[in-house]
C-alpha cells in the first residue's frame, strides 16, 4: 500500500470514528496522528479557524509538542499558519525554523520544544479556507532531516481530503447544537406552561377550601382539599417525570408479582373508575415472581392506565380491559379502552417527547417516559390500534429468574 492508498483508508477511518461517536476531538486526533505517522515527523498540530472569536486556535497538538499548547489562539495573519491560512502561501516548508523571520515564536514559547523545521499545508474546502495542518520535525532513524517534495505532495493530499472530513464534522455538530437548543426551548416552554396549569389549579382549589371555611360549608372545604391534593400528586408525578428524561435511571431491582403491581395501581384509581362508570375487566394469569425496578414499573403502568381512563371519558359505554399473561422468555401487560383510536400514521409518534392526542391537557412526556423506562429494562412497548376501535398497549418485560 503506497503513502496516498494510506491517507485514503485513514480518511476513511476518521470519518467512521465520527460517525459513531460523533466525538470531534477523537476524529481530529486521529486524523493528526495519522497524518504525522505517514510523513514520519515528530510532531503534529490541527489549528481551525472559529468564526465566533475571529481567531486560529490550535486544537489538536501531537507528539511531542504536548497538549499544553492545545487552545492557544493567535489572530489569523500571524505566523507561518497565518500565512498559509490566508492563502498568501500555497504551504509552506521551512526547513530551518529557528532562522525564519515568518516563525511565531509566541506558540514555541509555550513549549521546550526546539522545532527545526515545519510543513505547513492549508486544510481547504471548495468554498474555503478552514484551517491548518502541521508537521513538525521528519525524524528518520531517530535523527532529524529535512522535508522533501514528496512529503509536500502527500501533505497536501491528506489535507485536501480531511478538510472535508472536518468541515462536515463541524456542520454537523452545530446542526445538532442547534437542535438541542431548540429541543431545551421546547421543553422549558412546555414544562413552564405545564407548571403554569398545575398553580393555576391549585389556586382554584385554596379560593374553594376559604369559600367552604367563610360559608362554614364541610363539604365544599374537603372538596377542596381533594383538589390540592390532586394538584400536588399531579405536579409531584410531573416533575419525576421530567427528572426521568433528563437523567439516566439508576434502576432498583426487587422480586414482586407483576399481578400485585398492576391490582395496586387499579386499586388507588378505583375512585375515578367508579366517578366514570367504567366497566373494567382484569384478567390475571397465574405468573412467576420476576425482578423489576417496582417504581418505575408502576409509573408506567400508572401512566397508561391514567391515558386509557381519559381515553374512554366521551364514551357513552367505558370498557377498559387490563391482562397479565407471560411466556418461556417474557411478561406481558396489556391495557384495551374502547376509545376514539388512534390514527396508523400517529402510532409511533406518540412515545416521542412532546407529542400528545390530549391537546392543551397533555404533557407530551408520559409516554416518552414509559417508553424510556420499559426500555431500561430491556423491554418493549407498543400500541395496536384503529380509529373507532380503542388501542391496547403492550409492555414486554424479559423474566429475570
């Protein structure tokens, strides 16, 4: 394999890296040190420009340069950099760097590194100029000696080619700089609307609780105390939510019975069961002790169960249907409404973060979390449905014995 076959594959590999780990740092290291390896210097250094300060930054130092001068920013027309930056020079070879008037020494200062000669190529898209690739010091045999053209040659080409591999990188990492800031706005403007609702409610609920007090009426002040209490579970239930996205679960394993889960949860909502006349069938098979983390289990259970009942609440006859069954390798929950359904083309969108077919009275978070947390435990959820004809959701938990 010749030296251009071999920039070729490196290219390539640097590409993979980041397309895996989308990790900027490791691609262009690699890139550094790949170019240096095939050059066969001491030394290797990858100085971007950036746009926002308006300066070259050297951000990949290798070798024995060291790291201490990585971050060191200097203004584009210094140096041999500058020079190759601003296309004053095509590249630049300086095989006596000590001597040469153009050498920034501010950098060589950083270092006790006693460079004697340097290949500066220019990092080049078709568009423009992005920054600079450096070699320093060819070492042959453990002496240093000088650069020749065929290290110029094969510079610039490895140059040419990773230019594009890093102006790519760097659009992609602002394309996806920008989405997270978007997704943040998304989820601040929502949870403070969300937030907003709860007070709101809550507010209602205390001006109710003094109207009861002012009217010595007992009814109406347990009323309202009911509503505050609502109101606090419902915020408190919020905000673990919104704790469940935004960090990673550290799950609790404990032995339980899937059936004894699921009948506690229908139990604490038996009130608004009955408030709504639904008609709920339970239908537990006989099922093995499996490990859960149990909170996070409830709460997606909880979280279904609680969309199934205001599924069903326009439905002149409520049905909801709740089963447990298992096979050799899983556990199974399923919860069926009779509800409007919901659209073919809606069905995986609904476990995304902000989608909900609630309107105003949705978070768009429950379903992203049950989804998060099956997940955790290496489960699956998914819903079947068909518009007119309710949905069944299914959680698939693996048996751990």
């Amino acid at each position: 394999m010749n030296k251009y076959e071999e920039t070729r594959k490196k290219i390539e590999e640097a590409n993979i890296i980041f397309a895996r780990t989308r990790d900027m740092e490791k691609m262009l290291r690699y890139l550094s040190i790949s170019g240096q390896e095939i050059i066969g210097a001491d030394a290797s250094s990858i100085i971007l420009y950036h746009d926002n300060i308006e300066r070259l930054m050297i951000d990949i130092a290798n070798g024995v340069v060291g790291k201490e001068i990585e971050g060191y920013k200097f203004e584009p027309d210094k140096g041999l950099a500058g020079l190759v930056f601003q296309g004053k020079e095509e590249y630049i070879l300086s095989n006596n760097v000590q001597n040469d008037p153009r050498h920034y020494v501010s950098v060589q200062a950083k270092t006790n590194y006693n460079i004697h000669n340097l290949l500066a190529v220019p990092l080049k898209t078709p568009n423009k100029n992005i920054g600079v690739y450096e070699v320093i010091n060819k070492n042959k045999n453990g002496q240093i000696v000088e650069f020749i053209s065929d290290d110029v040659n094969i510079s610039l080409f490895f140059a040419m080619n990773s230019a594009s591999v890093i102006d790519y990188a760097r659009r992609e990492n602002e394309r996806l700089s920008k989405e997270r800031s978007e997704i943040i706005k998304e989820y601040i403007g929502t949870a403070a609307h969300e937030m907003k609702n709860l007070i709101l409610a809550e507010s209602g609920s205390i001006d109710l609780i003094k109207a009861g007090l002012n009217e010595h009426n007992q009814e109406l002040t347990l009323k309202g105390i009911e509503l505050v209490e609502e109101s606090n579970q419902r915020l408190y239930n919020y905000l673990r939510d919104m704790l469940s996205l935004t960090r990673k679960s550290e799950l609790k394993y404990e032995k339980a019975n899937l059936n004894e889960i699921v009948e506690n949860i229908i139990d604490s909502r038996m009130l608004r069961i009955q408030e709504l006349n639904i008609h709920l069938e339970k239908e537990f098979e006989k099922l093995k002790e499996n490990y859960f983390d149990i909170d996070g289990i409830s709460r997606s259970f909880m979280n279904i169960f609680e969309n199934a009942l205001d599924a069903v609440k326009e439905i002149k006859e409520r049905k909801i249907v709740v089963r447990t069954y298992e096979d050799m390798k899983y556990q199974y929950m399923t919860i069926k409404d009779n509800g409007p359904g919901i659209q073919p083309l809606k069905q995986d969108e609904i476990f995304e973060l902000y989608y909900t077919t609630k309107g105003s009275k949705g978070t768009g978070i429950g379903l992203a979390v049950v989804k998060k947390i099956i997940e955790e435990h290496k489960g699956k959820v998914w819903v079947d449905s068909r518009v007119g004809n309710g949905a069944q959701f299914t959680i698939q938990i693996p048996l751990k014995y």
